[in-house]
C-alpha cells in the first residue's frame, strides 16, 4: 500500500479547488512525449539549439567561484544584477524608461501572472482576456476563483470594438473588469498579432474605461520578419503591467520571469511573492545575469528566430500541400504557434485518442477558451520539430481528419464522439500539463 | 522619473491585499547584511561549507551533457528521478512507507505550504500553530486571508493541553480549524522540540479532533545530539502532510523543496503547483538529482552537524557569559536557533535601531506572532557566523540591552521607545525579508 485513491478530503478542500479535475486529456498527453509521436502540442522551444558546453561552463564557474551567494537565499524581489540586465533586455522591444527598482523577478513568466491575479483578484471579480488564449493564464484566473471573459480577435489580433463591447456589456451588470490580459504579440494559442494602429486603440479603450492592461509577452523577440510592433508599455508607462520570461530567449529550465509593474504595485508583488516562493532562486538568477553579461544573447535570439521561421514555413507549406478542404489556419510573422479551424463537424477533442494512435500529437482547441469552445480548433507548435518531423507529423493529422471525414460522410455526425459529452468544468481541467503549456 | 510612489491601484487590489505594509523593520533589515554588522538574524545555512568546486563541476556537467532536459520544461509533479531520491531521503528520517507517485516537488519549503494554503484555505478559516512560528508560514496563512491562533510551547514543545483548548475553543466559535502547522522538531524560531511522548499525544489530539497535520521539517536532518524523534508522518499515514526542503541539508539557492501527501490530494496540489509556476525548475531538479547520486551528501549533513552544534555551543556560551541578568534562552538540541526572553521592560523591536547602529542585527519577537505579541523575544541564528563572530555578536547586543536596562533605571518605562505605537498591522508587516527568514 503506497497510498489511498479515494479522496478523503473532499469536504476539506478551498472553493477554489472545487471543480479542479484532472481530464483524460492530460493521460494522453503523458503518451505524447514518447518518441515515436510526432508531438505539436508543446511550446517548447528548441533547446539543442542553445551552447550547450559554453552554457555548462559558465553555470559550473558560478557556483564553483560564487557558490557562497549563488547557492545561498536572497531578496524577494530578486538580484539588482539581473533586474539591471532584465531592463537593457526591454530596451532591446522598445521600453526605454524601466527602473531596475520597478522590476520583480519571478520564477518563469507563470508566476508573474499569478502574483498579479494575486494582488488584483477576489473571487468573482471579471477578467477580460483574449479569446483563445494562454491555457496557463487560465489555470490562474481559475485558482483566483475569477470570471474570464473572452474578447474576440481577428488577423490583426483583438478587436477593439469587441473589447468595447466586453467593457460595456460587463458595466451593464454593474460590474467592471479587474484587468485586460492579452499577449498582443504572437499570440499563444492564436499566433496573431495586434497591429500598430490597434495598439493605439485598445489602450485608449482600457484608459477610458479605467482597465489595467496585463501584458504578457513571451514570444516578442521571436519575430520572423523584421521586429515586431512596440510592445503596449512602451506606448503607456502607467496602467500597464510588462510580463517577460527568459523560457523562450534562453531557457525555461531555469525558470526566470519578470514583472514591470508601477512602482507602488511593486512592493506589494513582492510581498506576494515572499509568501509564495521566498525568493527566486539565487543560481538560476546567477545563471541568466551571467548568460547576458559574458554571452553573445543576442545572437542566440537571431539564431532561435532562424530556426523558427524555418520550421514555420515548413509546418505552412506541410498545412497547405496535405490539410483536408475546408481547414484554415493563421499566418505567424513570429512565436511559437499556429492556430488551426477544423472543417465543419469534426471535433478536435474527440479525434485527440486517435490522432495519438496515428503517432501525432496537438492541444484541442477546448485548452484555450474558459467557457468550453474550441472544438473546432487545434494548436500546432513548431519550434519543437525538426522540419521534416513536422511535416510527418501534419501527414499523420490529415490522415486521422480524412479518416474522420470519411466515416462522418457514411454514418453522419452521430458516429464520430463515441461518449461524448457536452464538458461542463472549467477550462483548466481540459488544460495539458506544463510540458505543453 | 522612473517611476511614482504614489500608490494609484489602492482601490483596486485584492482583499488580501489590505493591511500588507513594509514596516520599518524591513529597512532595517537591508542594512543588516553589511559586513561589519555581525547578523545573527537570518536563516542561512553555512554554503561555504560546501565542496563548491565539486558542486560546480557537477552543475557544469548537468547543462552540458543533459542541457536538452535539464534546461528544459518540465513536468508540475517534478521528475520521477529525484522524487525516487527524496522518498530515500526520508527513510533516513524514519519515513519508509512513502511512493514516488505522492511526492510532489516544491520551489523550497516556502512554496509547499503555500500550496497547502491554497488547497485548504478559504478566506477566514482558522489554522493552528504554534506561538511562536515560521515567520515565512505567517505571511502564507496572512495571504491566504486566515486566522491563525498560536499553541503554546514549552521546552518540550507543542504543549498537549493547550492544543486541546485551542480546538475546544474554536469549537465554541462552532468552528473548526482547517489544519494545525507545526514543526515539530528544532522549531523554528523556538529551537525546541516536541517530546517522543507528545508527538503521540498531539497525533491522537488530531486524529479525535478530524484536524489535519501539516508537519514542516527543514530541520530534523540536523541534529546534535543523536537522531531526532521521528516525525510525525512516520507515525501516521493518513491526515498527516509532510513538507521538507533541500535548502538546509544542500543549498537553498537552488529552491527545491517537496510534500508528501495522501494521493488523492497530490493531484490537486500538482494542479495547484502548475496554476503558480508551471513546473519547478528542471536544472534545479537535476542538480539535486545529481548531489543525491554522485556526491556523499550524508557526509556533507554531518559537516552541517558538526558546525552548527559547534557554532551553537559558541552562541550558548556566549550567551551565559555576556547577557544581562534576567535573560533566558532555548538550548536547542539541532536546527539554527535560539529563542531568547529579554529581562522585563526590555522591547526587542524598540531595541532593533540601537542594535543595528551597535552593528548587531537580530529578528523581534513580533515577526513570529500573528497576533503582535513578542516583543520581549528576540531569535538569534547561529547557523551562519563563526563563532568568534557570534560571541562577537553577543557581546555588542548584551551593550545595547545594558545601555537600555541603564536608561530604563534612571528614566523608567517611558523614555525608551520614542514613537513606539502598538502593532495593529497583521503579523507579516513585521516579518524580516526572505533571507532573514
């Protein structure tokens, strides 16, 4: 006996924790990581690519010549040697005027959603967040009991006069949302991103309507075609909260975060922080500021931008030679992602098992969304694979959807989602775990 | 402008929010680690006794040969392979009947209770613990929006009869109390333990009670004087959630802790855990992985041992020879600290400028109270100074408690605390930063 099934202590749990169920989803994306799938449901970037031998120097001389602070605690808001190397880093997407002494570090970009929904969120307080959008954000809002509203986006990422609409329809409840959370720069899951005009735009629309703006942005020094538009706090100092990582420029093994938040804000994120984790770790903290300051960084993101855009195009190119009729997909100029709409009928949820038996994997579209859409829509990742990796694996997809097809065109729709049932929990209980987040 | 300290999101924060303030304490703090202020206020273990060039060959090793995972996301849960570790580190504990599969690893101890907190905690439920506690466990229980009644201790820790009336009393309130959080052995900031006899009778007390146990153990590995009792999750499988770290017994930079939890519950905090970082750090897994298989690491505790009983006796010595009459103190017999009762009249937090300024730093009693009493405890460390630092220590700080006794005879009561206002901020206004803690 290594331990009981049965849970004993249902009775005794939070209310946040009520609803939370792990999905059969996540068991098969535990078969996922196996080599022979095909996998494009990670948001892994491509580790390999990365010097490796340097990178181990480098960490073995940090704690063999600074093992006494590297390897010792430190200040809950993190190093001032990383957060001065963190605000030359903004420099290089357009934030020109950071303060070392406004930046937070955080372990890995999730933390920094979470101190925030933290320091903002009551239970049932309203969230506006793009619809789809970054499954772990969801996984947030829902520990913090919130409300997540979705916000339409077309090719130029979040519409304005959708997100009007959000506002005033929450005003007609009386109500107003906490926060804006949007990733305006290649979006994750969506792979859009929010023109220069609309950047304008939708701050204007939070500034009237007395909305912070949470703006995550992983993904904006991955560009493929040319730099990508100023991110939203280089346009507006104040109301606008900057989440960064070091996941997809460096390394997410690490797990290095950041926050740019008001100053005021600052000391309460930090407080947060201490009585989350205590502080972020001193080594992985070493690890980075050492990274930038001995390293060629920069020419580590060109040459992560290489790798990408190739694959991008491959995984394009794999999409229109083999996809059924009927499927249409976003066009990437940056990240990690490709945002797919399934032909009428077919159900990405439910083709999941046998996409898995063909050897392919892909998050369903139900991952991204709070209230239970997306059937129709997969994520694709192609920063993992290797070109010719994915194109098998969009071969092996195409495969199991003309199959799917096919048996929808003999016996209908009736067949197709044996045991299917309308889903009815939150969102993050269709989530996959973060190897794929 | 860098940034504005006027605080323009008041209205807009979280509930739990209200009533975090900085104190003045915190400012303190900052200059406490000067070198020539002699600290004997932090939590820090001695890294330098570490085999740093050891270390750092083998974390050079782990980027370099196993940097496409170890640099790498991971999964929530934590990897099988140093999950298998710790459930062989705790049979050195006495701990022989846990499985892999319900060990879920944390960023350090810090973030095992929180996600506890989150996982039992709704705003305005009651938790046990003992007074004085876990300045770190305070600002999580603080976050978590819940009431924390304190049981007292004496040299034999958690005393059973008052556990007893806590639960009686909160019943009276026809409440009940979410969990008890104690740490049973080398209490941190008490440095007491709780007795064979009582750890029994604290189980029973429980078990009649329906309370459920979070037993934090950062210390029970260090031990001066034979082994420890075992803890209490050897003694009982169910109702019982045990919390360790490695930032004791290895290096706390590296932010590695873990739980062990009834299965069913494990899922839930694993959730938990990826809803706040997604997954713990994989190179901070892996360097623990690897310090637990390559390198003797029960030595190394033993080095630990070694010093600290050393250093202990150095603090206990100087203590008898240098204090004020009216003095008491824990003789602690393992851990890092040493609790001491100041003679009457005498205001450990008052008293913290004058320290500082004779270049002595301590932590004031209050930090460790949720309810602002403590004021005439002050915890001293003696895990991190040498001990001609540490008679050092005391020396200047019986001056500054001489000086005050001195000015208190000719003055009285009155003129000792200029501006001194009773606390009524909760209990983490006080406490010290994270590496004090």
């Amino acid at each position: 006996m290594t331990g009981t099934t049965q849970d004993d202590y249902t009775d005794r749990y939070a209310r946040r924790v009520r609803g939370m169920t792990t999905s059969e989803i996540r068991a098969l994306f535990a078969v996922a990581s196996r080599p022979e799938v095909v996998s494009l449901a990670g948001g892994s970037p491509y580790i390999a690519a990365l010097p490796l031998d340097a990178v181990g120097e480098m960490l073995g001389d940090l704690a063999a010549r600074q093992g006494a602070t590297s390897l010792q605690y430190g200040i809950g808001q993190g190093t001032i040697e990383l957060r001065e190397r963190i605000c030359e880093v903004m420099t290089l997407s357009g934030i020109n005027n950071a303060s070392p002494d406004d930046v937070v570090v955080t372990v890995g970009g999730q933390q920094a959603l979470d101190l925030l929904a933290r320091l903002f969120l009551d239970p049932g307080d309203v969230v506006l967040a793009e619809g789809p959008t970054y499954v772990g954000a969801l996984g947030v809002f829902q520990a913090a009991q919130a409300q997540v509203r979705h916000v339409a986006m077309d090719d130029d990422g979040l519409i304005p006069a959708a997100l009007e609409e959000a506002i005033a329809a929450t005003a007609r409840e009386g109500r107003q949302a906490k926060f804006l959370y949007t990733i305006p720069t290649f979006q994750n899951p969506a792979g859009v991103t929010l023109s220069e005009e609309r950047r304008e735009q939708v701050l204007d629309i939070c500034e009237r309507a007395g909305l912070l703006v949470v703006e995550d942005d992983p993904y904006g020094m991955l560009s493929f075609e040319g730099d990508a538009p100023l991110p939203l706090r280089a346009r507006r100092k104040e109301g606008v909260f900057y989440c960064s990582t070091f996941s997809k420029t460096f390394a997410p093994g690490l797990r290095v975060g950041w926050i740019l938040a008001p100053h005021a804000v600052r000391e309460k994120l930090v407080m947060m922080s201490e009585a989350n984790v205590l502080c972020p770790s001193a080594f992985a903290q070493g690890a980075v500021t050492q990274y930038l300051t001995t390293m060629p960084w920069r020419e580590q993101i060109k040459v992560y931008r290489e790798i990408y855009r190739e694959r991008r195009d491959a995984l394009l190119g794999a999409l229109h030679d083999l996809m059924p009729a009927g499927t249409t997909w976003t066009r990437p100029s940056g990240g990690l992602f490709v945002w797919t709409t399934l032909p009428d009928g077919l159900d990405s949820k439910a083709m999941m098992p046998r996409a898995i038996a063909a050897r392919v994997a892909y998050v369903p579209g139900t991952g991204f969304y709070a209230d239970g859409t997306g059937r129709g829509n997969m994520r694709l990742n192609f920063s993992f694979s290797a070109p010719d990796r994915l194109r098998e694996g969009v071969r092996r997809l195409s495969g199991v959807m003309e199959q799917e097809l096919a048996m929808r065109a003999v016996f209908g729709g009736a067949g197709l989602q044996p045991g299917h049932q309308r889903r009815r929990g939150p969102a993050a209980a269709d989530a996959p775990g973060p190897d794929l987040a």
